[in-house]
C-alpha cells in the first residue's frame, strides 16, 4: 500500500473531505505548476475514492425501522431512493 494511502485512511471523512475541497478549490485556481497539479489531481482521486468507500461503508450499516400493519417492529437494510 502506498504512503499516500496510509497517510489518506487515517484521515475522517471530514478530514478527507475539506482536504477534497481544498485540493479542488487549488486546481480550479490554476495557480499551480503543472507537477504539482498533478500531484494534488492524484491525491484528490485517492480521498475521492476513501470517502465513496466511507459513505458506502455507513449506507451498508443503516438499517431502515418499519412498522407491520400488525404493530411490529421490522427492520430492514436501508436503500437510497432515487
């Protein structure tokens, strides 16, 4: 595994996300040389790919609570809408 990823899983989604924001607040500036954009481009994709993880991670453990027109509690896997 890469530093990069090591560096980038230890992060919070937050953590991951604001330094998203940042690295895509700096490219769309195009006040960066060229190798360092790219280099921002590559650790942008990695915190990408780690929040989509994370956030799949916490749709997999939301669960949906229902109710039977019985009166019973069920519970069933969450699923977006849409």
């Amino acid at each position: 595994m890469s530093e990069t990823l090591k560096e980038i899983e230890k992060l919070s989604f937050e953590e991951a996300m604001q330094e998203l924001e940042q690295i895509v607040r700096q490219l769309e500036s195009g006040q960066s040389d060229l190798d360092k954009s790219i280099q921002s481009y590559e650790r942008g994709m990695a915190l990408k790919q780690y929040c989509e993880n994370k956030l799949k991670e916490a749709q997999a453990k939301i669960e949906k609570i229902t109710m039977t027109p019985d009166g019973d509690i069920k519970k069933e896997a969450f699923k977006a809408e849409g």
